[in-house]
C-alpha cells in the first residue's frame, strides 16, 4: 500500500495511498523501513500526546483563574464544556486527597 517519499538522505520522509509522482517507489507495509518512519511517527504522536496533556492543564488553570476573578462565569461556557470542568476539578479534588501529604499540619510537634 505505502508508496513513499524519500529525502537526501534516502530516508522516508512521507508515506502516500497513491504515487504522487513516477520518482516515488512503492514498498511492503511490513518493510523495515517503513516499520521505522511508522515508529518514528508514533513517537512524535506520543510527545504532541503529552504536550496535549500538559497545555490542557494550563487552560484549566487560565480557566479557573478567569473564574476566580470573576471575568468568566461558569455558565458563560457551553454545558458541554462545563461538565468537563467540573468532572475534572472533582477528580483532581479526590486525587490531591488521597495523596500522600507529608507537610501537612498534623497539629503535633512529633517528629516521625
């Protein structure tokens, strides 16, 4: 199926359904090659996957500190967008408590 393209280096830099143009080779799904540029492209999904996770966080924050300051209202988002926020700030609330906190006041002096 993959007809692909390669650069200078003779490595595949895209992969294509059809021949786009008549210098493009076609190669087996299972050749190495292949297998590699498909792996390598996993791999850059995983990183933009945390980098995902990790800019959703910041929306969050920038979120609830517009709510904070009364700039946005809770009910100024679309109820979709709601649930997902309260659903994520109730799960957030039970992780953070369940973990372990070992500078929280105890209310002894003790030293453990």
């Amino acid at each position: 199926m993959p007809y692909i393209r390669r650069n200078a280096q003779a490595q595949i830099e895209s992969l294509h359904h059809c021949a786009e143009h008549s210098e493009q080779e076609f190669l087996a799904g299972s050749h190495p090659d292949v297998q590699a540029f498909v792996g390598a492209a996993k791999a850059m999904d995983d990183d933009f996957s945390s980098l995902d996770a990790d800019f959703v966080r910041v929306i969050e924050d920038v979120i609830d500190t517009l709510l904070a300051k009364n700039i946005l209202n809770i009910t100024d988002l679309p109820a979709e967008a709601q649930a997902k926020l309260l659903t994520r700030r109730r799960f957030r609330h039970s992780a953070s408590r369940n973990a372990l906190n070992l500078f929280a006041p105890s209310g002894s002096d003790d030293v453990i």
